[in-house]
C-alpha cells in the first residue's frame, strides 16, 4: 500500500497528513483530523451529506476524492464559517428560517449554499432548487432549507465577489 | 467491499507527463488510471480489485479549454465538466454539449467529473458522451511508443464501458469540429428524478441547408450495450426536408435500431414507446 | 395579540445551533480511549439458506484484527428487535400470537439478503472489513418467497414452525370473529349497493432512507456496566431490552442517546445495539464501534409493510358509503418484529375516517425472504389512504359526485369512532381544512376546467384526506415522567427522557414549560438522553411526543406550582388556591400589589442561612422540583386533507408535479413554523411513497436498489410549491389544545396525487409507485379497450 504525505488547509490551518493511496478525503479529514463536522452519508456522491469547500469555494464530494491526491489544496468545511460566536450568514439564515430539522445534511447543506452564493449572489428559486441537487434532506421536503437560501441571499448582498466569510 | 472502504490499491500520482507515460508503459492493462473519480472510486468501493491506480490529476497542462472558429473546441483532459457549463462558446456553439453539462450529476460531481473521463467511461447513458459523440468529437491519446494517435469517437466505443484506448495510452484531449451556420444541436434526456442517471438520452447534431438537411448524427442512449448512432433514421433525414413525414418515418425507424432491456431505470417496452417520441421532439428542438 | 407568551410562536429550535456549526456529535463522531471498530460481515449471496460451514479461523489471523466473533461467541437469547411488545399489555402477547424470532447472528439460516453471519473485531474500519473477504461461508440454498402469495403455499419452507403456513400474523379470532374487524353486515350492505367497485392494488416496501446511518458504541466496563450509544427512537424501551438480552440488571444497562439524525420508524427499536453489546461483551474494557454502510440500512433498519390489497367498496346513487370491504396481505420480511402491529392498525385507519354503514376488514402479514419491515411515519395509514382514496374517487367519477363534497359529507364527526372504535374524536375541524383549501387552491376551478382534455399536455386535481392520532391510547402503553427543577436563579432544568428525531419535540416541549410557568423560553434548558438521569418515557412514535411529552411537561409545572403556592400562601397569608404565578411574581388573584418575587422564595428556598440553634435544622424549604408520571386521556388524533395539480404527458407518462396545498387540523400550532416542517417533509416522503420509491429485488431475492443511485427520492428540483394551512380549533385533550402532525403529512399526498392523476388521465394506476412507464401503459391499454 503506498504512503503519500500531503499538505492540506483545512479551515485556515496547515495540516501535514500521511495518508494511504485509497484513502479518501472523507475519512481523512474525519480520523486523521477529526474534522468530524464533515458527514458521511452514503459514499457514493449521492447524497452530499460530505460536500466540502475547495479554492474558489467549488464544492466537492469528500466521499469520492482519494486524499492522496489533495496535497496543496485548501479545504473549507462548516466548522470553517463562524467568525467566532457569528454565524455566516447562511447559517444564521438556516436557523432563523427552520431549515434545520435533524441536522445530519446541514453541514453538507450550509456548504453547497454558500458555494452556490458564491457563484452566483442572486439565485432564482428554481436556480436555488436546481443547486443543491446533490444534498438529500429527508426532514424537511426542501420548502425552507430554498428559503433559507433566499433570506441568506439577501442578507449577503454586501459580500457579492468576496471570499467564503 | 463498501462504500465506506476502498479496495487496496498502490498509488502514483505522476507530476508530468512522460512520467505518466512512463508508468503506463511499464502497467499496461495493470493500472487504472484515474482523473475526477466519480465513477472509479464507487467502482472500488463496489469491490473492483485495482492492484495500481494512476492519479492524471496532478499533469500540468491538461486543464484548458479553448475555443476558436479554425480549430472548434478544444477540451484538455483534466477539464471539468464544470468549465464546460461555465464557458459562453460551449453554450453558443454546442448547446447540446452545454445542456448535458447542466443536467450532469450534481455540481459537486460537476467540479471533478472531466468529459474526456465521461467518454472513457464509455456508460451506454452518458450524457456529455452522447453529446460529443453527435458532434463528431475526437481524442487525442499519447503513449510512450506510439507518441499521438488520434480517435474518432465513431471508434470510440467498443462494447459495454470498453473503449479502443490502448492500456499503454493517456487520453489527453477532446475536440470538436467548429460548427458551420447551418448546425444545430440538441439534447434531451429522460429520468425518474432530476436528479439521475438516464433511462433514455437523445443527442441530435444537424446541418441544415436552408431547410433541408444535409448531415445528420443522431445518438441515443440506455438502448443498447453503448450510446448508438441512429444511421437508418439518419439516412432518413439526410438531403430531405425536415416536415411532419420525414418526421413520422425517422419515428417509426428508430426501434430497429435500438436493443432498449429491462433495468432498474426503466422497462423495454417503455423505452420502445417512447423512443419515437423523444427522437422527434429532440431532432424539432434542435431546429427551433 | 396572542393570548400566549411562547405558544404559537416559532421560537428558534434549541438544537440548531450546535448543528449548523458542526459541533453536534452524532453516533458515528464519537471517539473513546481503547476504542476498536467491527464489521458485520452478511450474507450477499442468497436470501434463503441454510449456513453448511462457518469459517472465520483465516480472518482471524489478517493484519489489525483484534478477534472475531460468531454465533458461538455471543448469547443465544431469542430477541426481537422491535420494541412495540415493550408497550402491550402482558397476557396480550398470546392472542396476538407475538414472537421472538431473532438472534445476534443468522441462526444456521440466512433468511433475507444481508442477514449478519458473524462480526470483524478490528483496531481500524478497513482492517475490519478486509478482513471480512477471508471469512469462509458455504450455504445451502433453499426457495426463496419474495410475496404473500408464494410464502402461504401449503408446500412453502416453514420461516418458523409456531405460525404455521408462514402466517406471521392475522386478526385473531378471540378479539374478532372470523378474523373481521369491522361492524355491520357487509354483504347486506353490498346488496344495497347502487355502484359497487372492485380492484386489487399493491403498496410498496418504502424505506425511511434518514440521513445518519446506522452507526452505535457499546462498551461492557470493569463496574460490569453495559453502556450503549445509539440514536434510537426508544431509549428506555430498547435498555431495558437490551438489559434482558445481556442478562443484565436494568441498573447496570446504561443507555445513552445520542443526537438522532432522523427516525421516521426505522429506529422503533433496535438496530444493531443487539450486535454493538454482543461485541462489547465479547472484549469488555474496549467501546466497540459499528459504523453500518448506508448500503445496509435498506437491508437491517425496518421497511415499510409492502401488500397486496382487495378493496371492494359499495354506494348508493347518491353517494351514501354503504358498504367498504378490503384485505391487506402484507408481506412481512424474514422476521416478526411488530408483526401484529401494521396488519391490525391498518384497518383501525381505514374505519376511522369514513361513515361506512358496513364495513368489514381482514389483515395478514406473511414471512418473506426480505429484509424486515416495521414502523414507517404513518404505520400502515399511508397505504390505506392510497386504496381507499383512490377506489373512493373512482367510484365518485361514476357517480358524477366532486370528491371534496363527498368527503365533507361522510367523514366521521365529534363522537363518532376514532382508529380505535371505543375512543370517540374529542376534536373534528377537517371541514375548515377543505374549506381554507379549496379556497387556497382554486379547486372548483380547477376541476371544471380540467374536466374534458384532449391534448397531449393535460392536468388534473385530486384530494386526499385522512385522520392519524396523537399516541397510541388506549391501545399500547403510553407513559411519560418528567421533572421540572426550579433553580435558585428562577430558571429552570426540565429533565425528560422523551426523543427528538429532528422533528423539534424537544424545542415546543421547552415552550409548553416556559408557557406553563410563564418564563420567558431561554431561561428553560433541557437535560434528556441520558438513561441515568431522565425518567421513563416510551419513546419517539404514533406521533406521541408532543401529546404526552407536552402533558407531562405540564403536570411536572402544576406539581411545581403547586409547591410554589404552597410556600407563597404562608408568605403571602391567602389560600394557595387564590395564588397566582405571572412574570416570576406570585400574587393573589386579583391583587397585584400583594405579592412575592419567586426569584427570591426560589433563592432563599437553597440559600437561607439561619440556623434553629435547638433542632440544629436550617429553615431553607428546600430545591423545589416538579415531578409527574403522565398517562394521557385520550389520544385526540388530527386530521388532514392535501391538494394536488399535476400535468402530465399523455404520449410519455411523465408527469409534473405542479402545486400542492396541505391543510391540518392539528389542534394548537405550539411552534407554526415546527409544524410546517413536518407538513413539508411529511409531503416529500409521501409524494416519494406514490410516485418513485421502492426496494427492489431479483428473482433469487438480491436486493437490486440499496443505494441513493436507484432508491429514487423526490430532490429539491422535483418538489411543488407547497401551501401549508393550519387550522386551529384546540382540542378538549391536548396540551394547549395541541394534536400531532409527525404522521399525517406523509398519508395524504400519496391519495391526492394517485387522484390527480385519474383526474388528469382517466387512469387509475392501482402498483405504487406510480410510474411514467405504469401512467403510459393505462393510457394505451385504455385506449385500445
């Protein structure tokens, strides 16, 4: 099994891991680093439950990326986005508008929006809708998690172009 | 094994290319090469034994896509599917190709999956393959001995997820031909969800004369062992006036082409029904 | 102005924030000292076999392997993983005919695809499961039953030998002659008959699909103390179940629940905590990790009970529901699990919610070699609201009555029967529910001008309508403890054992408290999950939660008022009956002036420092806490109605789901925006239930779709635009009026949108789920009848 030593930010913090060639990022950042705010659900891309952040705010499936193949790269999670006790604005949106119920996609969530307000500041509802294909929520039918969105949409229009935060 | 864990497998992540080259040479058919992922690594969660895998994606140079009316669209290997949505000459020049880069996965897939690995992939639903293949794309392979060889995608697709790549060959680029005025593209496809693999596809590329038709490429997917062209309906179109009978016949020809099964996305009998339907009304919105 | 402080008001839930930060630990982000992982290794090769050879003595030797564990190596008590038999009433079991059939391991016979052969002890994940290739199996394949039909066979392989002819369950007898539940004489009432319709349906094996898998810890320590990590629905009947099955006392059986991402009935009971503590008692001083594959869940968690139905229902011309007889021969997995349970309440829906003059159910559930079924939101109602709201509509076409007149004319009323005939409904305002949604949906409009279509493009509307309960009175045990501790700074400790699945209990339960006790919500917080310190609860299911949490919670504030105007009576010099407790001030009802700050009774009650110098006692009162042990009255069910538009493609099938209206009765909206969650998400699952969701198998029994790739869920972008109407008219029961909402919001959709698309095309697909290929061959096979 080979070895491959990598370096990784992950939320702002240098991490240098050794990892094994089949490794995925997922557990990487999940054992090696305990970053276990990022979620394991299905594996397979599906079900978005390990969306993670990468330059330019892109979301990636942790899930179905081979950690080996990461060294260099700069990696946002959800425990990333609070400045301290102030939450990003999407997740104060998630909270002030019940687009939380069990939690377990949230982190996934809150992530492929942020990347989604990233690329685009202004998103349509069925835009929104299209979007977060790729995270499954099976507590709360979508309706608030799409509001949410849009609140977070327009709280943020101040940092159209900025950075993740 | 599981989607939790990986099958063992060694490693190399190559820096350049002759590196790459190099390892290929030496593996052949005993490594896999491996650029987003998406579809490798559930492969190896499923259990696919990979003694070697090979990681393209630290190659310099192979993330570009360019486009110029001399050369058409040229898409580097590492390019993501991703880029493709985000370019305004692939949405202007190849609305087939831009549309099934729309529809592709999820965005998290979308910023990993490549379409030159789509086409390698060689899935009989592939969505962006079905596109490049109606648009007549080719690949650009290298090798150690046999420096560059390229593909037309027409000999692409040798049987189920089996392409005529040579194991000692890095695929390192896709392109298409630069549309003439008279191309028209279009692409639709059917599914359970939105979000989903095909149960049917469609991808029609058409040169019209005015309105007559002078070339047709129409492929279909998720009716055979890979995605089909359609030549008897082709033929159909060809030199003809694209009117409510050619329209008819090209509809009524299309099941002789196809091999649709059973599977868990759909029924034969439902996609032989409604085969004629959406060929007609992809080859119509290719023209609107 | 609200006549209430909190209730009514969607306070922020006191769980989200941990949540939307990452901080939240689910089972699965535990780490413990000394922990070691396991993997289960299951049968995937057949779904009905008898295990020849069980050999593990090669993986025992792969590298990072701790031990390995076989049916040999752990106990070979009989269990049940279902935790409903913990509610019935002893001396009930035997006329039910409930069984305990299951074991740590595959008992020397593999009896669905993925049962658990043996366990890999390892010090990591993949050590574990690499290891798991080198165990050696060798079966001997038998037939495999895949439904009803083929498992009642005289000559089927017998799945247990005390239910002969693999009936796992049917009506019994001694509670319902001839196997009936029902009243009246059913074919007196069809011979009345004006119209009679007649079909056979199927409802399909849906799985919850939640978003945590399944993932425990178990750890047998040097006190001898089993401890377990799990996110059940039902801690404290899965301890004690647990404490039988090890064999050890209650006291030493500690379980902790931890955050629980998402229930719906799949963790009605137990999981894999049987095979976790089996583990852990196999090397005690090391937690023990099981992290299931999601892959899993569709083959160990329970599924929906799939069957085939008859449904045969009578009427006059003029729409009087005369005679209504149906059978549903539900196919109960490999094991018994709640087998009396589904079979049996499903007839309690199906009678509940119609005047039928006569009416006659029967219920089976036979052994199959599929992955076991149980609880699923709804419990059987779904699938009797899908057949009898769709024959109710086509019946209704012949007779040229508009579905949402009828229903308003023959659903049952204030004192008639609820799902359990001898509980009369304390509250009925499904009338305002189809009033307001009509309104909200345009239906009249909509059903005129969707009445006669011809082109290839076509909609339709349809209704569904149904009522559910709040709890299980009388029928299983319903209990709930809860104690309210007053502490010194006139804030408060509510300590309860009862579950937040993610559906926000634990936030309108704090509401009811602060509401109670009238302090503002913040200066609430709430102790749960942990089995040492919260008292008996049943747990998380037959939307109960609320209901009874909220009643207890409400007796543990009287019991602590009590006190607190017990004490302020002397000060105050009144009768604690006259007192009166608002804003933290004690005072005589109708006298603000003469008053007392409960801040300071509160503080002194600890902190009083003077001492009798003769008795040597101290003149504090002492902490005040309020204590209850809650036995709800009644289970005051609520009732709802959905309305749905949807297009279709008349050449394809495909169908466009266009806008949806739901409207519940539920009594009191104690947090609105909380109740429209379990609307919206309700409606998710139950569009998915009739349109794209099932679990497929070949013809050895393989299960074809365990996995997000062809288990389909409606996604964000399928969804329509939902309305949520909530209609409140308190209940004479509930707290503040309050009924449930948790399981009605799935049953409705799957009737309208099986409505709406008779409505559209004429065709009444009678196989969930619905699907573009079954739409398409209606509408050809009507078009050449």
């Amino acid at each position: 099994m080979s070895h491959h030593t990598i370096n990784l930010t992950v939320n702002g913090m240098p991490q240098t891991v050794t990892v094994e060639g089949n490794q995925t990022l997922l557990e990487v950042l999940r054992e090696t680093i305990d970053q276990t705010d990022v979620k394991y659900g299905c594996g397979t891309g599906e079900c978005g439950a390990c969306t993670v952040l990468v330059e330019d705010n892109k979301p990636i499936n942790a899930c179905l990326t081979l950690a080996a193949t990461m060294d260099g790269r700069s990696i946002t999670t959800v425990a990333g986005l609070a400045n301290g006790t102030e939450l990003h604005p999407v997740q104060q949106a998630f909270v002030d508008d019940f687009a939380i119920q069990c939690g377990y996609c949230t982190p996934g969530m809150v992530m492929k929006s942020v990347a989604l307000l990233s690329e685009n500041p202004n998103p349509s509802e069925d835009e929104i809708r299209h979007y977060l294909e790729g995270n499954i929520c099976r507590c709360t039918g979508y309706a608030k998690i799409v509001k949410a969105v849009q609140t977070a949409s327009d709280n943020m229009v101040q940092y159209a172009g900025g950075d993740t935060a | 094994m599981s989607t939790r864990v990986l099958t063992n497998f060694d490693l190399q992540v190559p820096k350049d290319i002759p590196e790459a080259l190099e390892i290929l040479d030496n593996y052949q058919d005993r490594i896999t090469p491996v650029a987003g992922g998406s579809d490798m690594l559930v492969a190896w969660k499923l259990g696919v034994e990979s003694g070697n895998a090979m990681s393209v994606t630290a190659l310099p140079d192979l993330n570009y896509l360019t486009y110029d009316d001399n050369d058409g669209l040229r898409v580097g290997a590492l390019a993501t599917i991703d880029q493709l949505l985000n370019s305004d000459d692939v949405k202007n020049k190849y609305p087939a190709l831009w549309k099934a880069a729309e529809i592709f996965a999820t965005h998290q897939i979308k910023n990993t999956a490549t379409l030159v690995g789509n086409c390698l992939r060689a899935s009989p639903a592939g969505d962006a393959s079905a596109t490049a293949y109606a648009l007549g794309a080719t690949l650009t392979f290298v090798s150690k001995s046999g420096g560059e060889r390229k593909v037309h995608i027409d000999d692409l697709f040798t049987g189920y997820a089996q392409t005529s790549r040579k194991p000692s060959e890095l695929a390192t680029e896709l392109s298409i031909p630069a549309p003439g005025s008279g191309s028209r593209s279009a692409f639709t496809r059917v599914t359970r969800v939105n979000e989903d693999l095909a149960k049917l596809n469609v991808a029609a590329y058409l040169e019209m004369d005015g309105d007559t038709c002078t070339q047709a490429r129409l492929v279909m997917g998720c009716v055979g062992p890979t995605l089909l062209r359609l030549p008897k309906c082709e033929a159909l179109l060809k030199g003809s006036k694209v009117d409510d009978a050619t329209l008819d016949a090209v509809a009524n020809t299309v099941n002789d082409e196809i091999t649709p099964i059973d599977d868990q996305r759909s029924t034969a009998e439902y996609r032989r029904s409604v085969a004629p339907v959406f060929l007609k009304r992809t080859i119509l919105k290719a023209l609107s | 102005m609200s006549e209430f402080k909190t209730v009514g008001k969607s306070e922020i839930r006191v769980d989200v924030k941990g949540k939307v930060t990452g901080r939240t630990d689910y089972a699965a982000d535990l780490k413990m000292k000394g922990m070691l992982h396991a993997y289960l290794v299951r049968c995937f090769d057949h779904a009905h076999a008898n295990i020849t050879k069980l050999d593990m003595s090669e993986a025992a030797k792969e590298p990072g392997v701790v031990k390995v564990v076989g049916p040999d190596d752990v106990t070979s008590n009989v269990f049940n993983q279902s935790v409903i038999d913990a509610m019935v009433p002893p001396g009930l079991e035997e006329p039910m005919g409930d069984i305990d059939d299951q074991k740590i391991f595959a008992d020397g016979r593999v009896k669905h695809y993925g049962e658990a052969i043996c366990a890999i002890i390892a010090t990591t994940e993949a050590a574990a499961e690499h290891a798991a290739k080198k165990v050696i199996v060798e079966y001997e394949p038998l037939t495999v039953y895949l439904n009803a039909e083929a498992s009642k066979q005289p000559d089927a392989i017998q799945f247990d030998e005390r239910k002969p002819g693999n009936l796992a369950f049917q009506l019994p007898e001694a509670m319902f002659p001839n196997n009936i539940m029902g009243h009246g004489d059913i074919d007196a009432g069809f011979a009345e008959a004006d119209l009679i319709v007649e079909d056979t349906l199927y409802t399909n094996k849906q799985k919850q699909c939640q978003m945590e898998p399944n993932s425990y810890i178990a750890l047998y320590d040097d006190d001898e103390k089993l401890t377990c990590w799990t996110s059940t629905q039902m801690p404290k009947c899965v301890q004690t179940k647990l404490a039988k099955i090890f064999e050890v006392p209650v006291s030493r059986m500690k379980l902790i629940q931890t955050t629980v991402g998402g229930g719906f009935g799949a963790r009605l009971g137990m999981v894999l905590e049987p095979q976790a503590c089996a583990l852990a008692m196999a090397m005690p001083g090391h937690p023990i990790k099981i992290q299931s594959p999601r892959e899993e869940d569709w083959l160990t968690s329970p599924s929906r009970h799939p069957g085939d139905w008859k449904v045969k229902l009578g009427f006059k011309k003029d729409g009087t529901p005369v005679a209504a007889q149906a059978n549903f021969a539900s196919y109960k997995g490999a094991y018994y699990l709640d087998g009396s349970g589904v079979a049996a309440t499903t007839g309690g829906w199906l009678q509940a919610v119609y005047k039928w003059e006569n009416l006659a159910y029967t219920g089976q559930t036979y052994f199959t070699n599929q992955p076991v079924c149980g609880a699923y939101r709804g419990y059987g109602n779904p699938q009797q609201t899908f057949v009898m709201e769709s024959m109710i509509d086509r019946a209704l076409e012949q007779l040229d009555i508009d579905p949402v007149e009828w229903r308003a004319r023959w659903h049952k009323q204030v004192g008639d029967g609820t799902w359990f005939p001898d509980v009369p409904y304390s509250s009925v305002a499904i009338d305002a529910c189809l009033e307001q949604g009509i309104e909200a949906f345009g239906w009249k409009e909509k059903r005129a001008k969707y009445k006669n279509q011809t082109g290839t493009i076509r909609r339709g509307v349809g209704v569904g309508l149904t009522t559910h309960t709040s709890g299980a009175f009388p029928m299983l045990l319903e209990h709930t403890v809860c104690s309210i501790k007053l502490n010194e700074d006139a804030s408060a400790n509510l300590t309860f054992a009862c579950s937040d699945l993610g559906q926000g209990a634990h936030t309108a339960l704090r509401q009811i408290a602060a509401e109670a006790l009238d302090f503002p919500v913040d200066d609430i917080s709430l102790n749960t999950q942990d089995g040492d310190i919260t008292g008996f609860d049943i747990g998380a299911h037959a939307s109960r939660t609320l209901y009874v949490g909220g009643g207890a919670v409400m007796e543990a504030v009287n019991d602590a008022k009590r006190q607190i105007f017990e004490r302020a009576a002397k000060l105050l010099e009144a009768n604690a009956d006259d007192l009166e407790l608002k804003d933290k001030q004690v005072f005589v009802k109708g006298s603000p002036s003469k008053s007392v700050s409960l801040k300071d009774m509160l503080y002194k009650s600890v902190y009083n420092y003077d001492v009798d110098m003769e008795t040597g006692g101290s003149f504090a009162d002492g902490q005040i806490e309020g204590y209850a042990s809650y036995n709800p009255p009644h289970c005051s069910p609520p009732w709802a109605a959905t309305f749905i538009e949807v297009e279709i493609d008349m050449e394809t099938g495909e169908y466009k789901l266009i806008e949806m209206v739901n409207t519940h009765d539920i009594g009191r909206a104690i947090n609105p925006a909380i109740v429209e969650g379990q609307m919206e998400g309700g409606a998710q699952q139950g569009l998915g239930m009739a349109l794209t969701e099932e679990l497929y198998f070949n013809d050895e029994g393989k299960v074809l779709n365990n996995g997000f790739t062809d288990y389909k869920m409606l996604g964000p972008s399928d969804m329509p635009k939902m309305t949520n109407i909530i209609v409140e008219e308190p209940d004479p029961f509930g707290p503040f009026g309050a009924k449930s909402v948790g399981e009605t919001g799935l049953c409705t959709p799957v009737g309208a949108v099986s409505n709406a698309i008779y409505h559209a095309t004429g065709v009444s697909v009678t196989d969930l789920p619905i699907t573009p290929e079954k739409i398409l061959k209606a509408i050809e096979e009507k078009a050449a009848a």
